[in-house]
C-alpha cells in the first residue's frame, strides 16, 4: 500500500484534470465575454458617432455657417460644444476638398482632414475604423445638404480606440466578479466528486487499480474453488469459473446482477444463499455432487458489503471416506475376533488340561462352524471380493453391536454391473443405517440384507427391526443429504441418492417384516452414466 500512496490516486488526478479543464472553461468564457463585450462597444460607438454626425449635418445652423465666407469662427464653438455634451472625441466639420472648419486641436483648422470619405461624398453616409491625427479611432463621415441637395460639407464624429477600451475596462471588475465565483464553486464541486472518489477507490491510483483488478480476475478465475458474492439485496455481484461448474450452471448465463431466486441452483445450495447465515464447512448437495460450503457476511468499516459463499467439491473424498469406514470397521471386526478368538483358545486349553476333552473339541468346533458357515454362504452368494469383505465385515460389526446381520438365502450376485466403489457405496451406508436403527431397541435386533439382480435390475434391499420411518420423512429420505443418523452429517443416503441419480435407477421406502424400515435401490443392468 505504500507504493500506492506515492503515486497519485484517482481522485487526485481527477480533481486535478477538472480544475485545468474548469479553469481554462472559465478563462476561455471570461475571454469571450471580453470580445464580445469590446464588439458590443465597437457597435454601440459606430451607432453613438453615426447618430452625433447625422444629428449635427442635419443642423441649420452648421448649414448656415458653410455658407459664409469665415465657416470655421462660427462651426468651431459649435463643435465643441457638441463634442463636450455627447462625449464623443471629435466632432469636424469640413469643406468637400477635406479642409477642417472645426477640430479639438485648433492649430489643425484649416489642415486637410485625414482619412476616407468617398463614400460620403457619393452621398452615402458610413462608418470606419483609421488612425488619424488622434490615433486610432471608430468614426462616422456624414454629408451636408443645402437647399438644392447639393454637398456643400462633410461632418466627421469619432470616438477613439482607447477611449472604448477605458470603458471596457471598467467593466472588467463586473466580469471578474462573476468569473470568481464561477470558478470557485467549480472548483468546490470538482474537489467534493475527488472526494469522494477517493474513499470509493481507497486512494488508489489508475495503475494499482488496474493492477488489482487483473490479478483478481486471474486469481477468481484459477482457484480450484468455487465462489459466489452475492449484494445485500440478494442479487448476485460475482461468480467465478469453478462455481458455475460445481453448481452445473451454463459458462454463458447471465447470472450477474441476477436474484439468487431466479436462478436454477440446487436447492441447497438456493436455500443457504438464500437465508444469508453463516456457515462453516456445511454440507451440501448440487445434482451428484457432495460440496463443503462456507459462509458469511462481509464488512468493511462497519458497512454491510454483502454475503460470500465459497464451495469445495468433496464428493471423491466423501467416497473414499465410507470405502475407508468400511475398512476401518472390517479391521476393528478383525481385531475384536482375534481377542475373541485367543480367549476361546485360552478356555479350550484349559477344558484339555483339565481333562474334559470332549467339551473342549465341542467349543472349538462350534463357534469356528458358525464363521465358517456365514463366510461359506457369503462368499458363495458374492463373487464380488470387495462386497463380500464389506458384508464379513460388517457382519461382525453386527455381532459386537448384539444386531443380527442376515443375509437372504436368495441372495446372488455373481458379477456386478456396477463400479465397485458405487456398489460399496449403497450396500454400506444401507447397512450402517440399518444398524444405526436398530441401536438401542429391544431385543431381538435383526438387519437382513439382499443383493441380486431381479428382472434385469440390480437390487439391493436392507431390512431392519427398527422403530421405522415416519411416513412424513419418507419423501426426503433421499433428498439433501437425509440420515438416520443422529449425529451423522446427513451424507449416507445422499451419496446412494447420487448413485441411483448417475446410473438412472430408483429408490422405494416401506416397512419391513419385522416392523423397521424396508430401504430398496433398484438399478438397471448394465447403464453407466
């Protein structure tokens, strides 16, 4: 962040940018202002000594005086006077050949007057801008008429140049007080938008914004995790790659600035966006795929930002984790049975040396007869070597829990049609809610078990003598992640749920003989998806 702040930050830049851009608006309207005002006072002052000349042409007393042999004693008073009381810089009246009869320096009487006057002499008055004996000058040339219509005089009225600038000038403090504010109150706008431009980008410049925005975008887009951000009025701000890929939805859909409602999610995943709680390390279900979800509401300074979910696929983990509590049981089972079986060893000895042979050979035989005939009858209903381990195994299980593991006498599966992990997958998380069901119950506790192929299906059906399902919770038996169990995280029959959904088979929930529940799975034959 240090690096950032000597750099300049958007908002300086920016308010920097407007007070130039503000600045040379205002000097360039101030300068136009100028011009047109100093246009305004060309034109006012063509109209002022056009009017004074035609006014003074038009006198008789000046047509009377060109009319006498000493023109200039009676027209200099006169002009004079009217130069004096219409403000203007000269008023000269003269003869056709340009010889002044009036001037406001005296020594130029009688001196040929300097500029045009054609047009006047044609009998068209005008106005000009020259230069003439008081520098440079806005004037007007009107002729006199006598009688006859004849030209017997021209009068020239000028204003000069610095006159009009003298008076524009004293104008300017007009224009700079509204300049001033102008400027100022730009400027006031332009440093409240800086402002706040800065708390909104934190004080970062174009380069670090930009810098973020792409290491971002490639890191959102990389993670093998998925994300979505929703705003505090549940419209989704940002979803990444893998989110859309863990939540099925299309890499092309516009779901930005979309109601979390109006988009098809699973439904967990809906109902868990949709409440806004937080969650840690839930799980959840979307299509075939067990997910670990994340979430929370995100603050900064205080404010509500909105709510962050993140999303873990563990739906290979989750399968390896019952693959391994089966084995872990079997080995437990395993364990149990060497103690079990050294204590039996120990108490045969015993019968031997005390010299009761018979009953020795009589609990030898017996109990190693019982094993023998469940594991004869296993292994020949199952060629499945990983589903007949499972069934020992969980046979044994069984026994230590005082449950009475049967398996069907019609029971026959000579090659499965089914992975092996997903066969697994059914077969032991039945069981293990079976044997959750019956925990606890009076005696006697019994769980059957059958696997086979009926009418080109595979089914697989597991009974217990549990207390059963009540009819209101049969229909999510199979949804969202539903278990018997009562500290369990809800994933067996989810799992078996996603297996049925994979190989497009079915699932039945009913009573069973023995007055439990009856679970049935029935999957086609030979259909992998």
């Amino acid at each position: 962040m240090e690096v950032f702040r000597r750099q300049w930050s958007i908002a300086g830049q920016l308010f920097a940018l407007q007070a130039v851009v503000v600045t040379l608006l205002v000097l360039a309207g101030a300068a136009g202002a100028v011009w047109l005002a100093r246009s305004d006072a060309r034109q006012a002052a063509q109209e002022e000594v056009l009017a004074v000349a035609q006014t003074v042409a038009r006198s008789p007393d000046v047509r009377a005086a060109l009319a006498t042999a000493d023109p200039a004693g009676a027209l200099q008073p006169y002009a004079e006077s009217t130069r004096l009381a219409t403000g203007t810089d000269f008023v000269v009246v003269m003869a056709p050949d340009r010889t002044r009869f009036s001037h406001p320096t005296r020594e130029l009487i009688g001196q040929p007057f300097v500029g045009e006057i054609e047009p006047a002499l044609a009998g068209q008055p005008f106005t000009i801008t020259n230069v003439g004996t008081l520098g440079e000058s806005v004037r007007a040339v009107v002729p006199v008429y006598d009688d006859q219509r004849r030209i017997v005089g021209l009068v020239s009225v000028g204003i000069t140049t610095s006159a009009i600038n003298r008076k524009l000038l004293g104008q300017l403090p007009v224009l700079l007080g509204v300049a001033a504010p102008a400027l100022a109150l730009a400027a006031t706008g332009s440093w409240l938008l800086s402002r706040r431009l800065r708390r909104q980008t934190h004080g970062l410049g174009p380069a670090q914004m930009t810098r973020m925005y792409e290491y971002y975008d490639a890191v959102l887009h990389s993670v093998r995790e998925g994300l979505v951000v929703l705003t505090t009025d549940r419209r989704v701000a940002l979803i990444n790659d893998e989110g859309r890929r863990l939540l099925g939805l299309d890499p092309d859909a516009p779901v930005i600035d979309q109601p979390v409602a109006g988009i098809d999610l699973p439904p967990a995943v809906a109902e868990l966006l949709g409440s806004g709680r937080d969650a840690l390390d839930e799980p959840v279900l979307a299509g075939d795929r067990v997910l670990v979800a994340n979430q929370r509401i995100t603050r900064f300074e205080g404010a509500v930002l909105g709510t962050v979910l993140t999303l873990r696929d563990q739906t290979e983990l989750r399968t390896l984790a019952s693959e391994l509590d089966s084995v872990r049981a079997l080995t437990e089972a395993l364990q149990a049975q060497t103690h079990e079986s050294a204590n039996r060893l120990h108490t045969v000895l015993t019968l031997v040396e005390l010299g009761r042979p018979d009953e020795a050979v009589r609990l030898g035989t017996r109990d190693l007869a019982l094993a023998q005939q469940l594991t004869d009858r296993v292994v020949g209903a199952v060629t499945e070597p990983a589903l007949a381990a499972l069934l020992l195994g969980k046979s044994t299980q069984a026994s230590e829990r005082g449950v009475d593991l049967v398996i069907e006498p019609d029971c026959r599966l000579d090659d499965s049609p089914l992975p092996t992990n997903d066969l697994l997958t059914v077969v032991g998380n039945l069981v293990d809610n079976a044997l959750e069901a019956v925990a606890g119950t009076p005696a006697p506790r019994r769980v059957r078990v059958f696997v086979g192929t009926v009418d080109d299906e595979l089914v697989v059906r597991v009974a217990d003598s549990g207390p059963g399902l009540a009819p209101d919770r049969v229909a999510d038996a199979f949804r969202r992640g539903w278990s018997t169990k009562s500290t369990g995280r809800g994933l067996g029959l989810a799992l078996i749920g996603q297996v049925i959904h994979r190989h497009g088979g079915r699932s039945e929930v009913g009573r069973s003989d023995d007055g439990g529940s009856l679970f049935t799975v029935r999957l086609p034959v030979g259909v992998r998806r």
